[in-house]
C-alpha cells in the first residue's frame, strides 16, 4: 500500500467516541458498590503506575501521586453524597459518559 493510501485511511478515522459507562437508577447501596469499584481501580492502577516509574526511574511520578490525592477526596465525597442519599431514603441516577480523543 502506498504512503498517500495509508495517510488516506487515516484521516478517516473518527478523533472523538463518547460511550456510556454507566447509566441508570441505582440504590445507594449499589451506587456506593459501583462508584467505590471504579475509584478503587483508578486509584490502584495510579499506584502501580507510580510505584513502576519509582523503581524503574528512581523517581515519584508526580501527577499519578497528585490524580490519588484528587480520587482519593472524591471518594469520600461521593460516600458522603451517598450517606446523604441514602438518610433520606432516595435512590440515585447516574450517568458516566467516557470520551476518547485521538490527540
């Protein structure tokens, strides 16, 4: 295949997707599962991430260790949304849309 049929295929392919990570009504209890399930793993994956360049580099990857800090206080703010929720006996709507960008 040529150079320019390639370039072709390409610039063919969408920049942008947007897909529905969750969507639905849900008690608090299963938010509370769901939502800490998602968090945990990001939390995880930036502490291997971190914990990687450290042994690796011997040096701390500064933004993994700064995006636990941020997930870490959202988790407890959405416990604390939650707890909220669930006192006053509501069930909870969420809508997570992931988008990808091809930058």
């Amino acid at each position: 295949m040529e150079n320019s049929e390639l370039e072709l295929k390409k610039s063919n392919i969408a920049t942008q997707a947007n897909y529905d990570l969750i969507k639905g009504d849900f008690t608090t209890e299963e938010s509370q599962e769901i939502l800490s399930y998602l968090i945990n793993k990001k939390i995880n994956f930036h502490q291997l991430k971190s914990f990687s360049t450290e042994i690796r580099f011997g040096e701390v990857d500064t933004k993994s260790s700064k995006r636990c800090e941020e997930l870490i206080e959202s988790k407890a703010s959405i416990s604390k949304f939650i707890q909220s929720a669930k006192e006053q006996g509501k069930t909870l709507r969420i809508k997570s849309t992931v988008t990808i960008e091809a930058i």
